[in-house]
C-alpha cells in the first residue's frame, strides 16, 4: 500500500483514536511478520521451535536461521529447559527444504546472501548435532533438503503416516547437502546413495524403516505427544526416551504371531527353491491358514466389523510351537498342487 493510499483510508476516520489504532496495528503487523516466520517459545519443560511460514511447506530462510541458531545455543545453556521440539506450522509440511528460489534471484544483486545463506545454515547443522539437550524434530508431512538438515542431526525424528521425506537436490543442479554426505552413507545398504542420486521419496513409514527416523507416531496422537513431553518434570534423555517408546507404533505387534513365523520360514526356505517347489510349498501353507484361527479372526478384524483389533491364538511368537510352525508345511498327500 502506497503512502498516497494510506492517507487517503485514514482520512476516512475522522476520530484520531481510530488513527492510532491503525498506525499502532500497521506498526505491529510490521514487526510481527518477520518474527512470525518462526515461532520460539518457551513451554513447560521445553524450548519450541515451530517453523512458521505454511504457505511455503516451512521453507527455511537466512531470516530463520539467523532466530533459531541463537535461541537453539541459549536453550543449551538454560538450565531450566530440558529438551528442544522443532516442528512446522499447518500440517502439511514439517519444512520442504532452504528457500533456494530466493538465493538464486538475489545472485545478480547480491553475491553475499548465497555465502551466508549456507555458512549459517550448516552452522545450525552442526549445532543440532552437538547439541547437548534433547532435540526432537516432529517430521510429519513434507521434510525435505534443508528440512532434513534440521531434523536428521537430531537425537530423536518422529515420523508419522503424512511424512515424506526427500533429498531431491540433483534435480535442481545441487547436490544433497546439509549433512547429506554424513548421514545418506549410514543408511543400511546403499538406501542413501540412491536416494541421493534419484531423489527418491520415501513415505510414512518407510522413513522409520530406513533409519532416518528413530520413532514412528499415528499423527492422530502427536499432540498427545507434545503434551506429554512438556508435562515432564526435569526429565532425563531416559525420561524422554520412554515417553517416545509408548507412542511408537509399532506396527509388527499388530501381525499374527503364526504369520510372522510362518513368513520368515517361507522366505528363508524360498530362497533356494524353485518357482514350482515355492507354489507346492505355499498351497501347503494356504490349506492350514484356512483351518486354522488366525486367517479368519484378521479378516473379522481388518474387512468386516473393522474394529481393527484382531485377537490372535496364539497371542505371542513364544507360544507358536514348532509343531504348529511344522503343520504349514506338511505334504497334502494326494492334495497336494501338481503342475
């Protein structure tokens, strides 16, 4: 808005007080946006870092960093904070990467905002990872690039069943930074080389299984979560710990114990047979699904009365006995599948 513009809006009201409030609004509003772009509060137990900018999935700037690095160093030395919650405001992203659109645009008039930009961001980088308190990066939704330099150096990562987490730099002439050279070699197998060079999505809770999340949580209950973690008193990184323990899901509990050791005989045996022998072998294994309980009771559970919680006989892979285990793959004697 043009100062022409605004002179003309105030002269509309006549009384000076409403002039006031406006000025005194404008003056605010002014000053609140910048900070807003990241909110750092002080709650309970806890120092809060929320990434505020959800109309650009939390997309990091100089500005940010230059508010969460001394914050984050601050926190450290309190004694009276006792772990750090970094997340992202509106749900659909924790944070989509560093604001490189602006960084690229500024090249032609300014050189030094792109030495800055990733001096003070590896900066922050290394400071989460030393950091000496308990850093917990909520990452539900989009956490990509410099969302992940803000997560992954961190003591805990929550997933949730919204996360989708990508190192998508050489698609845009980049390389995966921000600590990718460190953390992207540690993945199990060669997961991190190729999600470095394709930039490879992976989803909810496949950012759990392949390590770059230390716990996955129903996104439904991370709210429960946050309460919990800031209505500790004085916790422990133990404390802590626990707390996270009891809202990970996980998701191996919810399977039948006969199908779990069932299926890892199958795949072991499978291993060295052919495709007739594994079929032969897995018509054994449908016949005794079928007279057995637990085929009938999940398909209860899952597809007709969906309560979602289907009581297994046996209820535990301790009392699937080898005798049971051994039933499943018996020979049919004459019903056995024949090509």
């Amino acid at each position: 808005m043009g100062l022409r513009e605004m002179w003309r809006l105030m002269s509309r009201f006549n009384s000076s007080r409403r002039t006031n409030i406006i000025l005194q609004h404008l003056r605010m509003s002014k000053h609140t946006d910048a900070a807003a772009e990241v909110l750092l509060e002080r709650k309970g137990c806890a120092g809060v870092i929320t990434l505020n900018r959800p109309k650009f999935l939390n997309a990091l700037n100089l500005s940010m960093i230059r508010q969460i690095y001394p914050q984050l160093k601050k926190w450290e030395q309190d004694p009276e904070t006792f772990l750090i919650i970094i997340k992202g405001a509106g749900g659909k992203a924790f944070c989509a990467g560093g604001d490189i659109r602006v960084i690229s645009e500024a090249r032609k008039a300014n050189q030094k905002i792109a030495q800055d930009f990733f001096r003070e961001e590896y900066m922050l980088n290394n400071a989460i990872d030393s950091c000496q308190k308990p850093y917990i990066a909520l990452i539900h939704g989009i956490t990509m690039g410099g969302g992940v330099g803000l997560s992954v150096h961190g003591q805990f990562r929550v997933a949730t069943e919204k996360s989708l987490f990508a190192m998508p730099e050489t698609a845009i002439g980049l390389f995966p930074d921000v600590g990718g050279g460190y953390f992207l070699p540690r993945l199990q197998g060669k997961l991190g080389c190729f999600l470095a060079l394709t930039g490879f999505r992976l989803k909810g809770r496949d950012v759990y299984a392949a390590g770059i999340a230390t716990h996955f949580v129903d996104s439904e209950k991370l709210g429960m979560l946050e309460e919990d973690l800031l209505a500790l008193k004085s916790p422990s990184k133990e404390n802590i710990a626990e707390v996270l323990e009891t809202y990970h899901a996980k998701v191996i509990n919810k399977m039948s114990p006969t199908s779990l050791k069932i299926t890892l005989r199958q795949l072991m045996e499978g291993s060295s047979k052919t495709l007739q022998e594994v079929l032969t072998m897995e018509y054994r294994m449908s016949q005794a699904c079928m007279r057995g309980h637990d085929f009938h009771e999940g398909v209860r559970a899952v597809l007709i009365d969906k309560d979602q919680s289907p009581k297994w006989k046996p209820a535990d892979l301790k009392e699937v006995t080898d005798e049971a285990l051994n039933n499943h793959f018996k020979s049919l004697g004459s019903n056995d599948l024949k090509f």
